[in-house]
C-alpha cells in the first residue's frame, strides 16, 4: 500500500543537521521526515543519487510510517563509535563523542589522503580503546584488490576486526578475501549489498563473511531481514549517516535479528551537533523503540526554503516512481 502524497506531504518536514565533522563529503545532512499511522520515519537518500535508487529509500520510510514492524527480540542495541577520515590527533576527542563504546568503525582511503594517514589513524584509535576494543575500516570501496591487500597487510598489527568494503566489485571482494583469508581478518560488504540489483549476489559468491545492512536503501525492515535470511551471513546493521528517526528505524532493524553477534553502526548521532531528537549512545548502546522528533528541534533545524522545494519536487518524483512500479 502506498499512501497518496498528500498524506506525505502533509507532516513532511525538511530538516539540515550541522555536522561536528566533515563526513562521507557532507558538513550538513539533510533529510526528509514525515509521520504515518506507525509513527514517524525518514526519507534521506543522499543528494546525489537517482530517483530510482532514492524511490527504494521512499518504500522505506512508508513501510516504516504506514506498517507495523516485527517484533524485537532486544530492548538495546550495541553500537560502535565512527570515526571519519580526520587527522590522528583529533581522534582521542572524537572517541569521547562515544561513551561507552567498546568498538569503532574508521574511515580509510579517503581521497586526498594516504595509507600513511590510515595507519596513523587507526593507529591512534588502538592506542586511545587499548587491546580489548575492537577496531573495523571501512574504504567504502575505493581500493583495487592489491590496494587492499597492500593496506590490510599495514593494519593487521592493529588486530582489525573486519574490513569493510575494501573493493568495488564482487570479483574483487572474492579475489581479496582468498588473499587474505590467512590472516584472519574478515571481509564485509557493504555497497555490494545495498547498491546493487542483486542484494545476494556477494553471499553466492563467497566473496564476504558478513553483511552490512541499512533499513533503508533495502527498501525496509521486511525485505533487510529476508535478505539477512537468504543470504545466511552475520551481519552489521548500519546506518546511512540518518537523523535520530532513521536510526529507530535501523535498531528496529536491529532488534528483530534472531543473532546479533556485532556492535551495529547505529551510532552516529554522536557525528552530529543538533538532531531533531537525542538517540546519542549511553554506555555504548542505544535504546529500541520509535522516535517522535522534538518539535522546537524542527524549527530549529529547519532547512532554508529552497532546499524544501527540493526535497518536495524531490519527493515527488520518488512517489510517482512507486506508484508505477506499483501499478
């Protein structure tokens, strides 16, 4: 069921969150929020992608406003701290922005930067959690397989937990996990999952030991946990840099997991300096349960006028994208 949009419109508000730092290129996340019958839920595909790949974020949302979720089987969610692609010094602050974590998540193969930069970073991070944290990369895709290969062998020492995204392609992901499989260091897809026309794809291919999952570029919560099922991998539910109503939608996600045998990345409001409701983590976790955005945080937020025009036209299109996929 997909409701008319005049019934997204009508709640649809338009929000910019000012960033503490620069991540994955953006120093203000925008999104689109809006409440259905269920509650409140988030339309936020980032500004660069197409209307098709954006109208499966749409589906999330509706079925996560409009539909009654399954039932969780946890009341918390551990998460890990994210580190973004900054200079080794500022990351002892940085950590401090995530109490209580036990794990964290580092940018790696940031354009402009070295392996060098890498090391120091992920260094940095070690020293910071000492030998009991858990530390995972993430590249985001951006090596080639001896890339990869050449900056897992540079981390190793720093006892990674996984490598997230080292490579682009499948193929790659496959080629690499064999090269590195001595070692010990797990292979996690991430884009190769939720980007692509075949979700399953990297799980045929034995080219991943786990997943990384986000409610919404898969569409939501019901078809994240039958990709989860299909695929039969542990995985890592993430979230895709959203507001505090984005992150309910992702420990909701989270929370119907029968195993959940990794910190998830549902901890980046902590990347933000204003949100439209607080679900910062509070001993490394974050608390399940539905988000209802603060209404002066809305005001506050509220994005300039024609970023609003933008996110409507926006919507828009999106809706009428599901609509004739529907029809």
């Amino acid at each position: 069921m997909i409701p008319p949009l005049a019934d997204l419109i009508d709640s649809a508000r338009v929000v910019a969150l000012p960033m503490h730092s620069r991540f994955r290129g953006v120093d203000v996340r925008e999104a689109l929020l809006f409440e259905g019958p269920q509650g409140w839920a988030e339309f936020s595909p980032f500004t660069e992608y197409d209307d098709t790949e954006a109208a499966t974020w749409l589906a999330a949302a509706i079925d996560f406003a409009w539909r009654e979720q399954p039932a969780p089987v946890r009341d918390r969610i551990g998460v890990n701290a994210t580190i973004p692609a900054v200079d080794a010094t500022r990351v002892a602050d940085l950590l401090e922005r995530f109490p209580g974590c036990r794990t964290a998540k580092v940018k790696v193969a940031e354009p402009g930067q070295s392996l060098a930069d890498d090391v120091a970073r992920v260094r940095a991070v070690r020293e910071v959690m000492g030998p009991e944290g858990r530390i995972r990369v993430d590249a985001n895709g951006a090596w080639n397989v001896d890339e990869a290969e050449h900056a897992v062998h540079a981390l190793c020492e720093y006892d990674l937990e996984y490598v997230e995204q080292p490579c682009a392609t499948v193929p790659e992901l496959a080629d690499l996990r064999k090269r590195v499989k001595y070692m010990g260091i797990p292979v996690a897809a991430d884009e190769s999952v939720r980007k692509s026309s075949d979700p399953l794809a990297v799980a045929r291919a034995g080219a991943a030991d786990l997943l990384i999952i986000k409610a919404q570029p898969l569409g939501g919560i019901t078809h994240a946990l039958q990709i989860v099922t299909a695929a039969g991998l542990p995985v890592v539910v993430s979230s895709a840099l959203d507001t505090a109503v984005g992150l309910s939608q992702g420990a909701a996600l989270a929370a119907a997991l029968p195993t959940l045998e990794y910190d998830c990345g549902l901890g980046t409001a902590s990347l933000f300096l204003d949100d439209v409701a607080d679900l910062r983590p509070v001993d490394g976790s974050i608390p399940v349960g539905r988000v209802t955005p603060d209404a002066a945080a809305l005001t506050r937020l509220a994005a300039a006028d024609e970023r609003r025009e933008w996110w409507f036209a926006r919507l828009a299109r999106c809706h009428h994208e599901l609509m004739t996929t529907a029809r």
